[in-house]
C-alpha cells in the first residue's frame, strides 16, 4: 500500500496533523486563519492524490505538494501574521512537501515516481 499510495498517504497525515494542531493549540478553537491552514492542507492531500504520475512528469505530485505549501504559507502570513502557532503551521506544511517527496508512489496507468532501473539499456 505504502509503495502505491505513499505520497498519498504523506499527504494525509500532513493534513490531519495540520488539523490536530488548529483543533487543539492556543485556544482549542479553529479560528479563520487556522479553518484556511486546514482547508489548504486538505486541498493538498486530494490534489496529491488525484494527480497522476506520467513519465514526463514523475515530480507532479510533490509539485502540487510544494505550491499548495507555498499558498500556505502566504495565507497565513497575510491572514494571521507569524507567531510561534503559525511557525508550528508552516513547519507542518514543509514537512508535508519532504514527505510527498521521499515517498513512493504508483499511479493507475502504472507509472512509477522513480525511473525504472535499466542495466544495458534493458529494464531491470
């Protein structure tokens, strides 16, 4: 399963890590900037799932990862400013992109995130 849906899955736990930390820091109530965190990180995880792998573009999943991260982090900087919350929020959506990133993952067409291995120009 990790070998087929692991940027997937990155993704998600990003988003549900990102929803824990709105849910149950500072005050314990999801305030708009934070409803527009968890929002962004939900966008993330379905846009990295939905996105196929194609052999011209094997890195498409960590992209949608890396600007959805991106959008986080200007929505929260112009929404809410940067206090010590926030930093934890923006730490959260990097290490969701590192994670889309290093993780593998196989689309239905079969397509693979990692060249496949050739010894002698024959596939291995």
């Amino acid at each position: 399963m990790i070998q087929k849906y692991g940027k997937a899955l990155a993704a998600v736990a990003g988003a549900a890590l990102t929803i824990a930390y709105g849910a149950l820091s500072g005050d314990q109530r999801i305030e708009p900037d934070e409803a527009v965190q968890i929002a962004i990180a939900a966008a993330t995880a379905v846009g990295v799932y939905l996105v196929p792998l194609v052999p011209e573009y094997r890195w498409a999943k960590t992209a949608v990862a890396a600007v959805l991260a991106v959008l986080q982090v200007l929505a929260t900087v112009i929404l809410g400013g940067l206090d010590s919350n926030e930093w934890i929020a923006l730490l959260l959506a990097a290490l969701t992109v590192l994670g889309v990133g290093v993780t593998p993952a196989v689309s239905d067409n079969g397509v693979a995130n990692t060249q496949p291995r050739t010894i002698d120009g024959e596939t291995a």
